[in-house]
C-alpha cells in the first residue's frame, strides 16, 4: 500500500515545513482568475513576511473579483505563504525551482534504463563537485554572489530609512508609512525577512549602521564559502565501467527502516506552537 507524498512526508518529517510550490498554484488558480494584476497582487501575498503586509495584500486581491480570496485559500496557505513558514531554516523559498532545475539537468538520463540512468547521473554528479568548488574558490567576498546581490539591494533600501532608538536594546525603523521593530542581540526585526532568509534585513542594516557594526557579519552561516565548500567537501569516487563488473548470486538489497528526523525537532515545535497561538484570531484572512 503506497501512501500519498503530503502523508509520507509529514509522518517521515512532523516537525518540518512541507511547501508546495506557488508556481503551480498559480497555474491552478489562473485556470479561472486570468490577468497580470490578479498575477501581481497574487505573487504579493505570497512574498508578504508579517500579518499586516499580508491583510493589506489579500484586500487588494479581493477587489479584482468576488470570491477570489476564497478560492485562493482553498489552497492551505501555511505551505506557501511567506508569512506562515518557520524561520528555523533561513530559506524562503516559494517555489519549487531547485528540483525542476535538476530534473532539466538530468533529463537526459530519465529515459534510459535504470542502471544506466542511474550511472549518467552518478558521472554528472561526480564531474559537477569539483567543478562548484572552483566557482566558490573564485568568489571576491566570504559571502556568495547571490546572497552578497540581495544584501546590497538591502543597503541601498536601507538609505531611505529613519531610525529611533529606545536608548535599551531596541530600534524603531521607519520605511514610509510602516514602522519596524529591530532588536540586534536577538537577531530579530518585525519584518520577519531577516529571519526567514538569514540575509541582513534593510531595517537590520540600518540599525548596524547606526551603531557602527559590520552589517554583512550578520547574514547567515549558510551563505559563506567556508560552509559552501564543507556542502562540497565529499567526492563522488570511481566505479569500473559495468562490462568489468563482478557477477554476484544474491542481488537483492532491502531498504533502510524509516526513521523520523529528530534534528531540531524540539525548538521547531515550539516555534509552530507559538506561531499557532498568533494564528487563533486570523484563520481565513478575515
């Protein structure tokens, strides 16, 4: 009996966000809600980080048709909404573009046979290792491209900020007519993009400034070279082309015993426990 991959994955992973792609949604969604705005306004709530950002989003989309919100929330917004997604793992990822990306690249090899599909891709991985290390070995900063592309972004974001400060721990930022709540030793801003994606906020960077601190010392572990080349850091080794291979009498192999994964698992409930209790009070964006 084989089960669904929403089941699986929340029997296998319970304490871990399973996203589905906005991407696909929207195509669902579209089949009857057609236009660039619908898409616009569509694509704004699903890239809003705080509640707030959220409300004013959705009444914008409720305004292009009756009962448009109400079809868009058919879908569980907890999986593809910024403002729902935990911020243990600094990615915010919306869509499913990492494993579309691979199934391109491996596309050729779908079609073959299962030992030689498996053995192209096993040869592409191997040669693609080496080849990521050099590209982090050329990077200028410790920080990669990407990442250092939408922290500069959020500079240059930060320029048109105004900052207050409670003479304490905490900073009120101003970017036009909303006001943000920073706290540095926490890691914290109301915003919620900092922890979420684990790149220095505009409002963030701001308060660094202020307090003359290296702003790019704060983006996330995740995006340094250090940890790029530890990702990196195992190879691939060499197998004997298949006409060389040995002849064994007993082929058959079982699967490993599903086991849940428990890394994290305790703070990751208490961060969905609390986010649960905020979510009471605005269950169908009401």
């Amino acid at each position: 009996m084989q089960k669904g991959l929403v089941s699986a994955a929340e029997e296998v992973f319970p304490a871990y966000d399973h996203r589905m792609c906005a991407r696909h949604i929207l195509s669902n969604w579209s089949k009857k809600w057609r236009g660039i705005e619908r898409r616009k306004k569509f694509w704004s709530c699903v890239r809003a980080t705080f509640e707030a950002e959220l409300k004013t989003k959705v009444a914008e989309l409720n305004t292009l048709g009756h009962n448009i919100v109400e079809d868009i929330i058919s879908y569980n917004k907890e999986r593809w909404c910024k403002v729902y997604f935990q911020e243990f793992f600094k990615c915010d990822s919306v869509d499913n573009n990492m494993s579309e990306s691979f199934n391109a690249w491996i596309l050729g090899a779908r079609h073959k046979t299962i030992v030689s599909m498996l053995e192209e891709i096993r040869v592409k991985v191997m040669i693609k290792i080496p080849k990521m290390r050099a590209f982090a070995e050329n990077w200028v900063d410790a920080i990669s491209p990407m990442a250092m592309k939408i922290f500069n972004i959020n500079v240059e974001k930060s320029m048109k900020c105004k900052i207050h400060w409670n003479g304490d721990s905490g900073f009120e930022i101003k970017e036009g007519k909303t006001n943000f709540i920073v706290h540095l030793k926490r890691g914290y801003c109301s915003c919620r993009s900092w922890q979420l994606k684990g790149i220095t906020c505009a409002h963030a960077i701001t308060t660094m400034h202020n307090r003359r601190i290296d702003a790019s010392e704060s983006i996330a572990t995740w995006y340094r070279k250090e940890t790029y080349l530890r990702v990196y850091s195992n190879f691939i080794q060499h197998v004997p082309n298949m006409i060389i291979w040995l002849v064994t009498s007993n082929p058959k192999i079982e699967p490993p015993a599903v086991q849940k994964c428990l890394v994290g698992q305790r703070e990751i409930e208490e961060r969905r426990n609390e986010k649960l209790k905020t979510l009471v009070s605005y269950p169908k964006w009401e």
